[in-house]
C-alpha cells in the first residue's frame, strides 16, 4: 500500500530505505576491553586503541560477533561464515584513527525480512540488505565554549550494528512500524536496548520520490534522525521538498540532510558521498572472521521466542484478538507480565486490564512495566476476587486505584475499606423495592411498554447498594419485581 503526496502535477509516491545504526549491548568495546556504560564521565572510558595511539593494535569481542549473528538469526537473514573488516577512511575531529573499521562488500549478516502490521491490521514484509559491525565515532560538542569544541572519546570504539533496509518502505507509516518492530526484536534478542534518547539506536534515513511505475529516483540521506516520530515527520519533510525541486522544473541532487525538528524541514549538510571517497581497503591488523557453524547453531538453539512467535501463540493459546497479542507483545516485559495473570485466568479480561487499566496508571505515574505500578501477582489476585464474586468489575476499578496510591494487596483494601460485594437477596430485593416506590411513575410507563426503563432502575439499585450489589442478582432481582 503506497503513501501517496499530491502535488500540482498529481500524485507522487515516496521510496524509502533505512539505515539502522544500533549499539551493541556488550560490556567492552568491539576491538578493544574498555567499558561501554553510558553515562560515564567524560574520556573516562578510552584505552589507548580507542585513542588510536601509534602501535596499537584491535582485538575482536567475540561477544559482539555473537550479538550480531543473534540479531541476524532473528531478522530470518542469511549468516557469512566468513566476513572481513575494511577501513573507511574520512576525516571527523573525533575519530582519532582518521579511519573506521567497518565492514564493506563482506558483512557478516546478509538478507533477511521484517515482517510490520500497520494500523488496519495489514502486513508488510520489508527486506533487509544486511548488517554490518563497525565502530563507532566519538563525540563532539559545540556549545560548551565560545570558540572551542570539546571532544569525548568513551563512544569512540563502540560495538555497532549498521542494519540496512531494502528501498522497501512506502510511507511515514511503515518507516515507523519497521523501526518499532525492529526495536522490539532487538530488545528481545539482548543485542541492543533501543534507547533512542541515548543515542544507542539512530536511524539515516534514505528518501526520493517518483510517478507511480517510474524506475526511482535520485535520493537524499537524512542523517542520524534519534526518534521514530522524527523519522517520520523527516520522511515527509524531505519528500514535500523533492516534490517541489521536481515540479519546478529542477533536479534533485543526491546529499546528505539534516532534520531540523524545530522548523520541520531539511537542510542541507553536504554532498553524498560515494563508496570510492571512502577509499575502503581490507584492515591489514584483522584476519577474515570465520564463523564455525556448529557455534551459529548454538546461539540459532539458544534464540528466545520473537514477537512475530509470541503472538502467534498468544493468539492461539489465549484466543484474544490479534490487534491486542500485538501490543501485549511488543515489549517482552509486558508480555511476560500478562502471562503471569493470564495463566489459568480469563484471558481476555486478563488483555484487557493490561492494555486498559494498567496502561493507563503507567502513564499517569511515569512507571515502566519494569517497576509497575501494580505488581502481576496484585493484578492477579483482583482478577481472582471479581472471578470468585468478592467484587463486582465496578468495584474492581476503585480497588485498583487504590492499589496504585497505596501498593496495598487488592483483598486487604477490599475488607479494610468494606468493599465486598453484596449478594445478599434480601438486602437486593428491599433496595429494588425502594427504587420502584420512588419512582411508581417510571414504573407505570415500563409497564406500558418503555421497555428501556430497565437500564434506568438498574442503574438506580446499584446506586442505592453504593454499587456493591452484584449486577446479575441485581438483574435477576429486578425482573422479578417488575414482573
């Protein structure tokens, strides 16, 4: 499905591919032991082959192979035993070596495909060209001094997994979905947190548009774009301005941009450059990586279950809707959190406290599901006290609140607070009795046939109970009055 833009000679579809730059989640370097924290005091992280002092030479992570073949077993992509590491020579103040050790026509991970499920329920599946490691640049600031810039050096070194799409992406919509599913993946793989507000996941974005059945277009590169909203607003940012070049006669030259947030636009930052300026050679301090596959099917063994897996399963083994199996599993602590409550439990009312009133509290109190504001063993016992009939669901609702400001168990505020349901026909039929002498009016007109009336006494007895009436003997009760 094609995102079109209009524009004064009709309708233009956008092309785009992406190119993921993703921390690797290792405690030391990719070629060398210093640590990788972030946060960290600045320079205080660098050893001497991060500083590219002259004689120093890299030693391969093994963990940073392994975090990369991981994350190519979970993209369905091809793994190269054997890869090599090239040297992209440019020049930036805070790339010590004047070079990075990248790798360039041998990645190790090659094609594979991420399947994304847009908002009408949809799918997609985008490929993936490859993965490469590399090492990442350090990192500059221009705001702390008059005249001087500042360099920090504990990024330089980093493990990073370059992840290139396929021209494959057709809208803002689908860019976004792919990078959610992306970061999903990675998170449950253990090979990249995805903090995009830390700079460990940052996306180059690669646009152009075209006529419906035109061969593509020159493109541009938005350049390190560090949200998923950014990404897309960029995206559209970007193809407007190439609508414009192209219908006024002029042509788009190939360039690296920058998204400027502020104005939603792009602006120029250089010119493209091409894989020749980069003069890449093989790094003459690194052997071929050779891979033994016996080594490849132990980490393929030891993989965990994926979204697209999880799913699935949740689908089928929980029978809820696929739209609500795919927000419980985007995020692996969130699936795992339902599990706990969903097990012998209603499945579909365990979705929906989660995806509802969970949800909700965690974005009223800025909690994570990792420090949640109601553990999954409270959310369980709730569940257990409606399913036993202690509590009604209306009751059930402020029994929750509580347990957000107090962190107390559902059953203790229930009895602290006297919250049990009423289920006593007695006290059911003299509150019913109440209502309908308080209201022989409405009474006659149900009788008469204003059969919508009923919902009005219900809701009247459950006020006169304080809504701890259980509904269905509240019901049942009322018909039989009425009758």
């Amino acid at each position: 499905m094609s995102y079109m833009l209009e524009g004064r000679t009709g309708s233009w579809e956008i092309v785009v591919g992406l190119e993921v730059h993703a921390q690797v989640i290792s405690k030391a370097k990719l070629f060398s032991g210093a640590a990788t924290a972030f946060g960290a005091e600045p320079n205080s992280q660098v050893s001497f082959v991060d500083a590219a002092f002259p004689g120093m030479l890299p030693v391969i992570n093994r963990e940073c192979v392994a975090q990369a073949v991981r994350t190519g077993l979970g993209l369905a992509a091809e793994i190269n035993l054997e890869s090599r590491f090239d040297r992209k020579n440019y020049f930036y103040a805070d790339l010590p070596a004047g070079y990075q050790i990248s790798q360039y026509q041998m990645p190790v991970v090659g094609r594979g495909s991420i399947e994304i499920v847009l908002e009408d329920g949809s799918t997609r599946h985008i490929g993936v060209t490859r993965l490469h490691l590399e090492q990442d640049a350090g990192k500059s600031f221009h705001d702390r001094d008059p005249v001087l810039s500042y360099i920090d050096l504990n990024r330089s070194g980093v493990a990073l997994m370059e992840i290139v799409s396929e021209p494959d992406i057709r809208s803002p919509e689908e860019a976004g979905a792919y990078l959610r599913k992306l970061r999903s993946i990675l998170r449950y793989l253990g090979t990249c947190d995805g903090n995009m507000d830390e700079g460990s996941m940052r996306a180059d974005v690669n646009v152009s548009v075209r006529k419906t059945g035109e061969p593509f277009r020159t493109r541009c590169e938005v350049k390190n774009v560090n949200s998923i909203r950014f990404v897309m607003h960029a995206i559209e940012a970007e193809a407007r301005r190439q609508i414009d070049v192209w219908e006024e006669g002029g042509e788009v030259e190939q360039e690296t941009r920058l998204y400027d947030p502020g104005r939603g636009i792009t602006r120029s930052m250089r010119s493209k450059e091409h894989a020749h300026d980069y003069r890449y050679f093989p790094d003459p301090d690194l052997l071929p990586l050779v891979l033994d596959p016996a080594w490849v099917e132990e980490l393929r063994s030891a993989l965990p279950e994926l979204p697209d897996a999880k799913r699935a399963r949740f689908i089928r083994e929980y029978a809820i809707p696929a739209y609500d199996a795919g927000v419980l599993t985007v995020d692996q602590a969130v699936a795992d959190y339902f599990e706990t409550i969903a097990k012998g439990r209603d499945a579909r009312l365990a979705s929906n406290w989660v995806t509802g009133n969970l949800f909700a509290a965690m974005n009223e109190t800025g909690r994570s599901i990792e420090n949640p504001p109601v553990s999954a063993a409270h959310l369980g016992q709730l569940l257990d006290l409606i399913a036993d009939g202690t509590i009604n669901g209306r009751i059930a609702k402020d029994v929750f609140e509580a347990m957000v400001e107090t962190g107390d168990a559902p059953a203790a505020i229930v009895e602290s607070r006297g919250l049990r349901q009423v289920t006593d026909t007695g006290a059911i039929d003299t509150a019913i009795a109440q209502v309908l002498a308080a209201n022989a009016d409405k009474v006659a007109e149900y009788k008469s046939g204003k059969d919508k009336l009923f919902g009005f006494f219900i809701g009247q007895a459950m006020k006169a109970t304080g809504g701890k009436a259980n509904p269905a003997a509240v019901n049942e009760a009322l018909r039989r009055a009425l009758s």
